[in-house]
C-alpha cells in the first residue's frame, strides 16, 4: 500500500519527489499553490452537499426517509462551510495580528 501511495505522488507532484529548482523554498510555494488551489474547490464541495441535501428536501419531500436523508445533507453542509469559513477568520485573524505577509496575497 505504501507503495502506491509512493507512487501516486510521485506521478502527481514532481516538484515534491524531485525536488525542483529552489530547494525548500520552491517546496513551499509550490504546497501554497496547491493549497491556494484546492480552498476554493472545498468550499464548492461542502456548498454542493448542502445544496443536493436542499434539493432532496424539497423535491422529495412525500417521503419522510428522503427528508431524514436531506436533512442529513443540509447539516453536514452547514457545518462543513461554517468550520472552514471560521478556520479562515481565524487564520486571517492571526496573520493581520503577527503582521504576517506572504508573497502577493494577504489573507
């Protein structure tokens, strides 16, 4: 298992398994980058459960197992959004506090 996990990213990251150009430094941003990339599909995700959930709510709203299951859904979608969103206050919270400026984007 370790094995393909090794190989997985090595085949999908190789600045990381190679090490590419600028040592430690290059590391870094190119793990901001991914990160910077990869925020914004989150947030989509958990808006989209939450929606799906809403849709199965109203559209199937005779069946009280569809409700349950929806419900379901809008919950964890709401929690989902709420607990990224508060950990992204935070985070910009600290970086303003400590004066923290990285590269073209402060958070």
């Amino acid at each position: 298992m370790i094995n393909y996990i090794f190989l997985l990213i090595t085949l999908l990251f190789p600045k990381v398994s190679f090490a590419e150009a600028h040592g430690i430094s290059g590391l870094i941003s190119a793990t901001q980058k991914l990160v910077d990339l990869l925020i914004p599909i989150v947030f989509a995700v958990a808006l989209l459960v939450f929606l799906w959930g809403l849709g199965i709510f109203v559209f199937k709203a005779g069946s009280e197992e569809a409700r349950t299951e929806g419900r379901r859904l809008m919950f964890w979608g709401v929690i989902a959004l709420f607990v990224m969103s508060s950990i992204w206050g935070l985070v910009a919270f600290l970086v303003d506090g400590l004066g923290i400026f990285s590269g073209g984007t402060a958070y």
